[in-house]
C-alpha cells in the first residue's frame, strides 16, 4: 500500500518557459484532466508534442492515423503528433495464427460468463505479444520525439494512458449490474474479480493503466539522458486515483468511490513510480479527486463526493468568487429545490454506517455490497432527480472547476519534485480554485 501524501500547499515552482518540450503521452479525444496540463504548457510557451494510439480496420489490426485523421488529431491538440500507433493493452494481440483474447471471449453470455474458462497459456502469449507491439512502436515514437527537442531544452512527460475493457457484447450488462445495480438487479464486483473474465480485464487494466507509465520511462531513457547532460530537466506525471479527502461534518476525511476496479491499476501505477523514483527518475502519480466524464458515468455514485467542494471553496477563504459558484448550482436546480438541502442530504449520506464503513483506507478498493448500491445508488438518482435538466447537473460544473485547478497543481508540483505519488484532495483544489479567481 502507498504511503499516504497529501498535497498541502500551493507549488509555485516555474521551471518551464519558452522552447521548452511537453509530451503527452496518450491521445487527446475529449475534455479532460489533461488539457488542464496543455493549458499550463501553452502559457508557459512549452512546444506541444503528442502520439496516437491508432485506429482499428474494419478487421481489428491496428494502424496509423490518414492524412484526414492526422491533420484533425495535430488541431486538436495544438501541436505535432508522431504517427506511429501506441494502442494499449493486449485485448486484440495475439501470435500469428492464434485467437486474441477478445476472440478467445466472443462467445461469453450474461448467463455463463462467472463459470467461463480461459487458457492462461495462450492468455499470456497475447500479453507478451502487445507488449512487444507496443514497446517496440514506443521506441520508434521516442526516437522520433528526440529529434524534436532541442538541447538545453526541459521536457514534461504526461501519462494518461487508461482503460482496458475488452469490446464484448456482455460485458456492458454486466458492469451495468455491477456499478447500477440495485436489488434483484445487483451483482458483488467480487463475482467478476474471482472470474477468468475478471482476472483478464485485471490484467489488461495492469497492462493499460499502469505498466505503459513504465515502458515510457524506459523508452524515452535516451531522451532522458541527453536533457540531462545538455542541462535540461525531465518530468513525468500520471493520473491515479485512490480516493479523496472531502468535507464530511467540517472536516477533511478521505473517503472513495466503491467498487472502483481499476484500483488494482492505480496501486500498480503508484508502484510504478516509486520504482522510478527511487533511480532518480522524476515521476509522479497525481492522484485526483472524483469527476463526472463520459468514461466515469458508467460508476453511479462517483459523482456524490463533488458537492462537497462548495463548502470547501467557502472553507479555504473564497469569498464573493466561491459564492458565485453557489448561486451558478442554485441555478441548475428545480424550483423550489435549495442548494443547502442538497448539501444536507450528502451529509446524511456520508454519515451513514454504511458509507463510514469504506473509508478503510488500508484495505482499499473494497467490494461493492447491496448495502452501500442501494444507499449510493439510490442517492445519486434522488439528487440527480432535483435538477431542471438532467444533462446540465451541479455535478458538470464542478468537475469543471476540478479540472481547471488540477492543471497547475500538478503543472508547477511536478517541477516542484515532491514526492512520487501525491493527493490532491479537496482543500488543495479549492486553494488553488480561490487563488486563480481572487
């Protein structure tokens, strides 16, 4: 288990400035955590550089972007990619002649799919071989990237690289009972974990997740020591998650989303970087708070741990700006539904035995019960409910504003060389929130 850090204090450190290189390491498809990164970047007059992770033909092999493809990625991100496909994770590699695993799983039914076999032999066959894939394109990218970055240059890595869930049919049905589960509908997250379908999407989320932070290390070590003996810096920042200290009756308690299956990931990917770390490479795991995306709405209930924010943005001093944002919310609720009774009823909620009883740090990420999807679930929907459109949600806008001030946190906290794996949990983000719009 990681040693717990907390980001406590406002990073100030302004190592990069004009010419120097940012790399994202993972393709930019929609608003997220990054672009608060990019936005840092492009205001300190940083040179933007990107990959992609390719696309597939109609029959599943993998290949480069077309010119169309590639002018509309490069607008996008506001810089230049390197065209070589980075696809992560093992679901469709396989060695020559062999079925891949999502092949292998073609024939899984939401009635079969816990008693299910897979041949492990051939399952690891296919991991050895998208390792190669991927690690071998990974050393073209970077010796492509090399000749981009001039000396007496810094250069920031980040990582965003995630996922991993093979294309099946069945398993949508089943993660929706999983994390939207309630009653006859609910299923224990233990059932897929302890299952063969389980066991291999654990594996490929190690694969996706964590381990591609490690092959980026290794491939760019050669960048990585040119930088260096010209003068220059390198960083590398990821993104985890491992819960987050909200306000739960006027105080910062750390509290997490559950069933949060990518943990095992998250975990692998702190690892990862205390690893580097430890050989004097400068890599750090930010890990942040919950947020509403389009890849995290599938987790009903991951959302609940946002509204807390307002009332650390009055906390930590906001004044007529944190205010502002209390009236923007009020707003988005139906008539006659106050912003403070929403407030209360997420205290109610935190407060709970059932949801005190997953603040178990230690033993984190636990399974999911019928207990806490009822209690979670049921929550999310009451809330959700109470809005004057259900597609512009107080949830939306705080993500927002996560986002916004996750950028400089960790833009100016990787320069700033912490520690390996850092929390950035809600007095931070609202600090940082109230300084930008003070």
């Amino acid at each position: 288990m990681t040693e717990y850090k907390a980001l406590r204090h406002i990073p100030q450190a302004t190592l990069y400035r004009q010419g120097d290189v940012f790399v994202l390491f993972g393709e930019l498809f929609g608003r997220g955590y990054v672009n608060g990164l990019i936005d840092e970047a492009r205001a300190a007059g940083m040179t933007i550089l990107g990959i992609t992770v390719g696309r597939r033909n109609d029959d599943g092999t993998l290949r480069a972007l077309t010119p169309e493809e590639h002018a509309e990625a490069e607008e996008k991100l506001g810089g230049r990619i390197v065209n070589v496909p980075l696809m992560a994770g093992f679901d469709m590699d396989a060695p020559p002649g062999e079925q891949n695993p999502t092949e292998m799983l073609s024939g899984v039914t939401l009635k079969g799919w816990q008693e299910d076999k897979l041949d492990w032999t051939k399952i690891e066959a296919c991991r050895a071989a998208g390792v190669q894939r991927f690690t071998q394109s990974a050393q073209a990218v970077m010796a492509e990237i090399d000749k981009l970055i001039p000396d007496g240059a810094n250069v920031f890595f980040a990582h965003t690289m995630a996922g991993g869930i093979p294309k099946i049919k069945a398993f949508l049905a089943i993660a929706n009972r999983i994390y939207k589960g309630r009653g006859d509908r609910f299923m224990s997250s233990r059932a897929l974990l302890d299952s063969d379908l389980g066991k291999l999407i654990l594996m490929n989320f190690d694969e996706v997740t964590a381990n591609t932070l490690k092959y980026l290390i290794d491939a760019s070590a050669a960048i990585r020591a040119r930088v260096e003996s010209k003068g220059g810096q390198v960083r590398y920042t990821a993104y985890g998650y491992h819960g987050t200290e909200i306000l739960i009756g006027d105080e910062y308690l750390w509290q997490t989303y559950t069933n949060y299956t990518q943990g095992y990931a998250k975990m692998r990917l702190e690892s990862i970087a205390e690893a580097a770390w430890a050989r004097g490479v400068s890599a750090t795991v930010f890990n942040c708070p919950e947020i509403r995306t389009n890849s995290s709405d599938i987790f009903v209930g991951v959302e609940l741990s946002l509204f807390p924010l307002l009332l650390a943005l009055k906390k930590e001093g906001g004044g007529a700006w944190a205010q502002e944002q209390w009236d923007i919310c009020q707003g988005l609720l139906a008539d006659g539904v106050s912003l403070q009774s929403i407030l209360d009823k997420l205290e109610t909620y935190l407060q709970t035995a059932t949801s005190a009883s997953f603040r178990n740090f230690d033993a984190w990420p636990m399974d999911n019960t019928p207990e806490l999807a009822d209690l979670m679930i049921g929550t999310s929907e009451e809330i959700t409910s109470l809005h004057k459109d259900k597609k512009a949600l107080i949830t939306d806008h705080l993500s927002s504003l996560v986002l916004e001030s996750a950028g400089p946190l960790m833009f100016h906290g990787a320069a700033e060389k912490i520690a390996p794996v850092l929390w950035l949990n809600h007095d931070i983000i609202a600090r940082q929130l109230n300084a930008l719009h003070q």
